[in-house]
C-alpha cells in the first residue's frame, strides 16, 4: 500500500517534504505541488526505473495531508492504521477485516482512492489535461489548480430565407431569437435577497455519492440533490423570477449580415448571441461566464432566370433559328443588368460561351474576386410555319442538296437527268406548272433557271408576274411627276 522504508516514524511532517511543501501548507498549495509531481513521475510519461514509486509516494503524500482524519491516524497508528487486516477505524467503527476508511477488504484500503489509486476530490480531465497542455471549460466545470472554472451558454440556431439576388449582393436581415439572458431581479444568483447556498447534506458538499458493492468493489455516481455542484438553495430561497436557474427567457432582435457569395444551406455564426449559462445552478455563481453563439443558417430561393455552381452564374439565352443560322446580337441578363452579346454564325444549342467576372463573389478567396457567368445557347425551334416560311426552308434545303427534308410547296430545282432531256416537248411541258405561281416561286425559279426553257411569251409572263410588285412604286412615281 505504502512505499517501502516508510513506518510510523514518518510523521505527516515527513510527507510533507515528499510533496516539498511547508507543514502547515495550504490544501490548494499541496494539490499544486501532488500534480506537479504526479505530472513529473507518472509512468505514462515517466519511464525511469524509479518514477513509479516516486509517483506512488507522492500519491500516498497527498492523501494524507489532504485528509486530517487519515492524517491524524498516520501520527497516532502508524502504518498498522491502514492494514486491512488490523481491524483499527480511525473514524470511529471498528470494521473487521475491512479497511479503516470504509473500504472493503480488497478495495484497496482508502475510500477516498478510486480506481487507480487517484484521490476522489481528483480530477482526471484536469490531470491529463494537463500533461498535455489541454484545458476544458464547460458549465459547471471543476475548479483545479490549472484552470479557472467558466460558465457556457448553449448555442441557438435559427433559419432565415433570402432571394438569389440577395446572395449575389448580399444583405442584411432581422432575426427574432429567445435567448436566456441573466435574470435581472437575482442577476443571476437564482437567490431571493438576503439568501445564501448551504452545503449539501447528502453529499456532504463533495458533489459526488460513493456507493458500496459485492466483492469490495465500490463506485460513485453525481449527488443527484445537489446535482454534482455540492451547494444547494435552500428550500424557499429561490428566486421568483427566475425559480433560482440564474436566467429567463427574453424575445429580442438581431441584426444579421450576409455577405454576398452565400449559398443555400451554409451556415453563419454570431458570437455571443445564444443562451447565457444558468448560473443559478452552478457552484460558483459569481464565475467567470460566457454566452453561446447564435448559428443562422441560411436558405437562397431559387431564381426564374439564374442558376449557379459554386462561384459562378449559369444563364440559357434562347435565340431564334434563324439569328442561329446568320448570326447576329442578342441582349442577356446579368447580375448588374443586360448587356449586348454577339452570337457567331452556326451557333448550335449547347454551345457556350463565358463572361470573366460577372458571377458571384467567392467568398474566402481573394478580396473582390468574382466568379464568371457562363451563358448556354438554345436554339428555339418553330413548331408551326407558314406557307410562306416552309418555302423559303424548301428552299434553303434545295440549295444545301439536302435529300432528307420532307417538301410540301414543289419549289424544287428543275429536273435534270437524262431521262428528262430525251424529248424537248417533254422537258418544256412543266411550262403549265409555271402559270400563276406567287412571287417566291417566280423568284426562286428565275434565280434557279427553271424558267430558261419555257417559251417566250411564257417567260416573259413569269417575268411580269415576278416584276410586279417591285415595278408599281416607280410607275406611280412617274405618274406624279
């Protein structure tokens, strides 16, 4: 149990001098000087010969100047206070065969030492935390030499909607939250005036409930009076307002900025605007605290006209078969207003092209960065034409040679295979055909040559007709002259 060489003689003086503090030291100087050393010589980190020892002494050292009533057995039993079979008990039951602190035969002689040998008011978060330099804050943390306890709030979430254009430009929005905020009446007490905290009498103040087992095993679970804190509020000394928690609900309003570039589902933090700690329930309510943070997460509408990817703006310009075809200037939306853009010549659905920083603001990149907006053609196809319009397209068909458009309005080229040249009469006998025909035929057959083998006077006839319309506007300018 103890170290070796170590017997009555040693009085709490000389354990005094394994943990280097002064006799009549502080328990606060004597816990600083046990994790200096159990920091020192703990065999995890410690791997001489002799830092285990070293650092069950000091494990020793400490628990016994940390408790007077094992402290006073030392000085008046020595060692045999502490043998499992010497029947003494210090603390005023004789135990046969059981520990003289309570422990089960087994259970490794102190109730005080939990698993490991570690004292209960030890805490191992702390201790580790400190070999590696870390450190916990958290709501109703304990205080121990390394850290100072703080007080923290609970983080609130709320979701706010904003339009496409918004995220683009970013905005600013109203958001209605409630927070816990400190009670004003007890400002944060959670005590009415003239009340103060009592220890807690199940516990004995220590937080913590150590209850027995079979087989000496033992195991120790939060005072649910006190709910770990050690200190209670006496019954009818809370506070009204508040029924002693420290804090109430409060409606209040915040001012949130989005910066542009945000996109739908990201998250925005505010720090310092979630709920206040109840401090009405803590040890120490008068510790240092800290509210949680309001997180907003936002949700961008979809837009009628834009869509994006990451950074940059996605538009689809529809243009007309024909501007598809010749070419030609169309005018596209962009996040700052139109602007003129040229389409080239066969332009196909599908085909893109990019504007350099006309898209979104990307957020943590370099400062004034901009995305791109890339535009997608779509050739708007007709789904009805005109007889007029299905000419011109026979047409163009005739004129690109193509033999897999369907024809309607026989605009064709004339027919000039062998077959058709073997008798002249019969090679001019589609002059019929050729009578009456509208201005679009008579033209495209001129153009073409059809007319070439007609008669004369048929010729000329088609001619006229042809001429018609252009020749009135001249006539008529004549006769007003």
């Amino acid at each position: 149990m103890f170290p070796p060489g170590k017997t009555k003689a040693m009085g709490h003086h000389l354990w005094s001098k394994v943990l280097g503090v002064e006799k009549n030291a502080s328990s606060s100087d004597i816990k600083k000087a046990y994790y200096s050393l159990a920091k020192k010589y703990h065999p995890d980190t410690n791997k001489d010969a002799g830092a285990k020892d070293r650092f069950a002494e000091s494990q020793t050292a400490y628990e016994m100047l940390s408790d007077p009533k094992k402290k006073d057995a030392w000085d008046q039993y020595g060692a045999a206070a502490f043998d499992q079979g010497a029947g003494f008990d210090p603390s005023g039951g004789a135990g046969g065969g059981g520990g003289p602190f309570g422990g089960a035969a087994g259970a490794g002689g102190f109730s005080g030492f939990s698993s490991g040998g570690f004292g209960a008011d030890i805490n191992f978060e702390d201790l580790f935390g400190a070999f590696t330099g870390g450190g916990r804050r958290g709501r109703g943390s304990r205080q121990s030499p390394f850290q100072e306890e703080v007080l923290v709030g609970q983080n609130i979430e709320v979701q706010t909607n904003i339009s496409f254009m918004d995220a683009a430009k970013g905005t600013s929005k109203d958001v209605f939250i409630t927070p816990l905020a400190q009670c004003r009446t007890c400002s944060g007490a959670g005590l009415k005036k003239g009340q103060t905290r009592s220890s807690c009498k199940k516990c004995g103040g220590t937080g913590t409930r150590v209850h027995f087992m079979q087989a000496g095993f033992q195991m120790a679970s939060t005072c649910d009076a006190c709910g770990g804190q050690g200190v209670v509020i006496p019954k009818g000394g809370e506070c009204g307002t508040c029924s002693g928690n420290g804090v109430v609900r409060e409606r209040k309003q915040v001012n949130i900025d989005i910066p542009g570039g945000v996109e739908d589902g990201m998250r925005l933090r505010v720090s310092g605007e979630g709920d206040a700690p109840p401090s009405g329930i803590a040890a120490n309510p008068n510790a240092q605290s800290t509210r949680g943070d309001l997180y907003v997460f936002i949700r961008v509408a979809a837009d009628s006209k834009f869509s994006r990817s990451g950074a940059d703006v996605l538009y689809t310009a529809s243009i007309p078969l024909t501007t598809a075809v010749l070419g030609g200037e169309i005018r596209v939306p962009t996040l700052e207003g139109e602007v003129k853009l040229k389409v080239a010549t066969g332009t196909g659905t599908g085909d893109k092209i990019t504007l350099s920083g006309m898209g979104m603001p990307r957020l943590g990149g370099r400062r004034n960065a901009l995305g791109d907006l890339r535009v997608e053609y779509k050739v708007s196809m007709p789904k009805y034409l005109t007889s007029n319009q299905r000419t011109i397209l026979e047409m163009l068909a005739d004129e690109l040679e193509d033999k897999s458009a369907k024809r309607l309005m026989n605009v064709g080229r004339a027919n000039n295979s062998p077959s058709s040249t073997a008798d002249a009469s019969e090679s001019s006998a589609p002059a019929e055909s050729h009578k009456n025909e509208g201005f679009l035929k008579a033209a495209w057959h001129r153009l073409t040559h059809q007319h070439d083998n007609l008669p004369q006077e048929e010729a000329a006839g088609d001619s006229k007709a042809a001429d018609k319309a252009p020749e009135k506007e001249p006539k008529k300018a004549s006769e007003s002259g």
